[in-house]
C-alpha cells in the first residue's frame, strides 16, 4: 500500500471510487435510485475545486498503484469550530472495505491533523451507516449527538457529529 496526498490529476479517480463507494455503503440509507443514477464523474468539478484552492487535503491510497481510497480532510468548514480540523469524506472501493486499508489512510490524515495543531477534530456520519460509526468509534471518536438534516429525493437523512480531542 502506498499513501500520497492527491493532486489534480487524480480528480478522476477520487470521483470514481466515490461513487462506488456510495453505492455499496449507503445501499438500503440512500434511496435506490439516486444510487443507480450516480455517476463516476459527479465528484471531478468538487475535486478539482478543493484541491487547486487548497481548501482541503486531499489523500490517496493506491494498491499496485491502482488507486483504491481517498480521505479528505483539514480546517473545519463551520464558522463556531474555527479552531476545529475537519475529516471531510473518507471512501474507499467496496472490494477494500473490511481490509484494513481505512485504518492506515485515516490514522494517516489524523497524524496530519495532530502536526498541523489541531486540538480537537470532527466529522460527520450518516446516522443509519453502522459500519461507518463503529469504525470512528474504534478510533477514538465519540458521537456528540449534533444532527445535520440533508434530503435526497425526498427522504430526510441524518448525518451525526463524532468528534476526538487529542490527549
């Protein structure tokens, strides 16, 4: 395995496993058919936005250089935590889920977020996504029950707050 920070020729890539990541993880919290309709492509212009602004870091790791996961993350993006770090997105390809590979890229992104100065970091969960929560929660995250509502073709979906305040 091999861990780099991305860079604009990756946009492609990280919108891809994105996308195939959101299909198997939120099958059965997502409505279906916003599911099917995703493309590979949706996240290139975000991408490409956040990574030439360096409004976040974005991370990649590649498998035989096949690139297999991204975590983004970096200061937080809400106005009352300004002096909060911020895991944006962590996603990997389906087939790599279970395999150990998110421990090494977050543990990566976290070490980052401890040099840089960060006392305190969060991120937000879907409610419903268990594997996701037990994952943070192994990590030393803890739910502080904050609640972001966001809908998607008409289902109201809860995202949850975790946040982790280093010793």
């Amino acid at each position: 395995m091999e861990i780099r920070k991305a860079v604009i020729d990756d946009v492609e890539d990280i919108s891809k496993i994105y996308a195939q990541s959101w299909k198997t993880a939120y099958k059965g919290i997502i409505p279906q058919d916003y599911l099917d309709n995703l493309k590979d492509d949706f996240w290139v212009e975000t991408f490409k936005d956040l990574i030439e602004s360096n409004k976040i870091t974005a991370k990649m790791v590649f498998d035989n250089n096949k690139p297999i996961g991204c975590i983004a993350y970096g200061n937080s993006r809400e106005d009352t935590l300004k002096d909060w770090g911020e895991i944006v997105s962590l996603y990997l390809l389906p087939q790599y889920f279970g395999k150990g590979v998110g421990n090494e890229i977050f543990q990566s992104a976290i070490n980052d977020m401890k040099l840089a100065g960060f006392s305190n970091i969060y991120l937000w969960v879907l409610e419903e996504n268990q594997r996701a929560r037990k994952f943070y929660e192994k990590h030393g995250f803890c739910c502080n029950n904050d609640v972001y509502t966001i809908e998607i073709m008409d289902k109201k979906i809860n995202d949850v707050r975790y946040i982790h305040t280093f010793k």
